[in-house]
C-alpha cells in the first residue's frame, strides 16, 4: 500500500522546506558566531585605546560630534561614608 502521489509530493516538499530553514538556521548562527568575535576584538580595540587616551588627557567624556571633551571629576563628597 502506498499514499497518493500528490500526497508524498506535498510531504516532499514540505520536508525540503524544513531542511532548508534548517540549514539556514546553521548559517547564519555561524555568521553570528564570527560576528560576536569580531565585535570582542573591536572593543577591545576600543579598551586599549581609551587608555592611551586617558594616559594623555586623564579622565575624560569625548563628544564624538565634535571632539570636544570634559574631565570626569570625582565625587570626593559622595564617596564618603559617615
């Protein structure tokens, strides 16, 4: 005995339409993969950067419009416990 012909090629196809999503699932969890390193090298980059910059300026908050910045001043106050 056997399923109709229009019945095992609506299976079929149904089946090749997982298949793919499957497998494109796995391509793109794998595009994500390299993208997350990317991004840890990239901040990284960022890290090591900021303290060359702080080695030169101090602390400092950068305006990335213009370039200007301020110094970043402690609370000496509020750090104090009574």
């Amino acid at each position: 005995m056997k399923i109709k012909e229009e019945e095992l090629l609506l299976i079929q196809e149904q089946q090749k339409k997982l298949n793919e999503l499957v497998s494109n699932i796995g391509l793109l969890e794998s595009q994500k993969h390299g993208l997350l390193h990317e991004i840890a090298g990239v901040n990284k980059e960022v890290e090591d950067y900021k303290e060359i910059l702080e080695a030169e300026y101090g602390a400092i908050n950068i305006d990335l419009e213009d370039g200007t910045y301020t110094e970043i001043k402690e609370d000496v106050e509020g750090n104090k416990k009574d």
